[in-house]
C-alpha cells in the first residue's frame, strides 16, 4: 500500500477541516446542491471526453496508486541473483518453475519467454510491446484526472452563476438571498478542493509512478536478456548495478 498517497489525502482533509471547524460552525459549509453541481458536471465532462470502458481503466490504474507499492531496485537485483544461480544449475528451462507463481504479469511474461529459449531480439521486442501498453495504460488514466482537475473549478464557476442568478431574481426575499449567495461560493469552494486536493495530485502522481515503474520494468528487461545469454550471477550483479544509485551500489554486496 502506498502510504504517502494515503497520508497526503488524509493530512489535506483533516487540515482544511480543522479549518472550517476553528471558524465556527461547519455545518453552511454543507450544501447538496453544490456537490451536485460539482460531481454531476465533473462526470458528465469526463464521460463526454473518454469512453466508459477507458474511464473504468483509469480509475483502476488511479487505484494503484492506493493499494500498491513498486519494487526497489536493489529488490530486483536480488530476484536475479537467484533466477542467475537457478539459470546455471539447470539451464533456462528451470526458469519455468520460477514463472509460475509469479504475480507481476511483467515479470511472468519475461520469465516464461526466456524459459522458452526464445533469442534476445524476441524477448526484448515482446516487453517493449508490454512497455508501451503499461505507458499507455498510465497516460489515459493521468489525462482522465486532468480533464477533472479542469472540468470541477470550471463547474464551480457554472455553480456561482446559477446562486447569483437565483439571488438575483429574489432580491425582495431575503431568504432566497442566503440560499443563492450558499451556491455561488460553495460550488466554487468545491470545485477547486476537488481539483487541488485529489485531482491533479493523482495526475501527477501517475506520471511520477509511470517513471519509477519505467525503470523496475528496463531493469527487469536487462535481466532477463542477460538470463538467456547465461551469464555468471557476478556478471548480472555488474550489468544490474548500473541501474542503482551510486551511492546504493556500495552496499549491495556481490554474487558469488
């Protein structure tokens, strides 16, 4: 689970909340109508913009971002040490067992080709292929929150000019007055939490996500390419470093 895209949510929450709560009362910050605007015309933008197979996709991958963690790299590494030492025992081909219970379709992918004894312009062609569905993958869900970070200030506007409209046309009521001033400022207010606090955060949580994983998956990549040309786990470690930090390479001891 990614605990600082959940604690960032949270800590925004709860101080904006605090907020309203130390100015008195909270409960005219409540108001239906507003939401209704807010979420109602925020949906309809996106539904507008992107097919609902595609929108179902996106919020899938922004789920991610709650309930998954990436690999360190120095994690992968590890993994290859033992898939190198397996690879020198009984060739590619024990490889398969290794495949099986792998989780990450990735990973699985790349190491059920290898166990195939496919060549390495193969392999690497077929998990350039799945790259660039994951990039695609990350971008349609990054352009949805996008189109939501654009769309909910927008219809907070739309908001405020229907409570002006309304306090307008019932000047000689003062009760109408309250009502109309509660949707101007309340759908404004809406729109540009929902857009600042959730949704271009999740945007530009995707893209940061996309290239931490661009690097997992390349350096996956690297591995199993040198797995099929069977080298020594020393020589994975050397070609795998590379991927690491400087100044973790020092701490990762080398395979025998």
């Amino acid at each position: 689970m990614d605990i600082a895209t959940i604690l960032g949510l949270t800590v925004g929450l709860i101080l904006v909340g605090t907020a309203v709560l130390l100015g008195g009362d909270a409960l005219p910050f409540m108001h239906l109508p507003s939401l209704l605007i807010i979420f109602g015309g925020t949906l309809s933008a996106v539904l507008i913009h992107f097919p609902v197979r595609r929108v179902l996709t996106s919020f899938a991958v922004a789920r991610n971002c709650f309930v998954t963690t990436l690999p360190e790299p120095a994690d992968v590494l590890g993994w290859f040490r033992g898939y190198a030492v397996t690879v020198r025992r009984s060739g590619v081909l024990g490889l398969e067992a290794a495949a099986t219970p792998e989780t990450d379709s990735f990973l699985k992918l790349g190491l059920e080709l290898t166990a195939s004894g496919c060549n390495a312009e193969t392999l690497r062609s077929a998990l350039q292929r799945e790259l660039h569905t994951i990039k695609q993958r990350h971008q349609s869900g990054q352009r949805l929150f996008e189109v939501m970070a654009a769309a909910a200030p927008a219809w907070g506007v739309v908001g405020s000019l229907i409570g002006l409209v309304r306090m307008l046309s019932h000047l000689d009521d003062p009760r109408q007055i309250g009502t109309g001033l509660a949707v101007a400022l309340l759908t404004t207010l809406y729109g540009a939490l929902f857009a600042n606090l959730f949704c271009i955060p999740l945007a530009g949580k995707l893209e940061s996500r996309h290239a931490e994983e661009l690097v997992v998956r390349e350096l996956m990549m690297e591995g199993l390419v040198a797995l099929l040309n069977e080298p020594s786990p020393g020589v994975i470690d050397d070609l795998m470093k590379t991927w690491l930090p400087p100044k973790e390479r020092g701490t990762v001891a080398r395979a025998a």
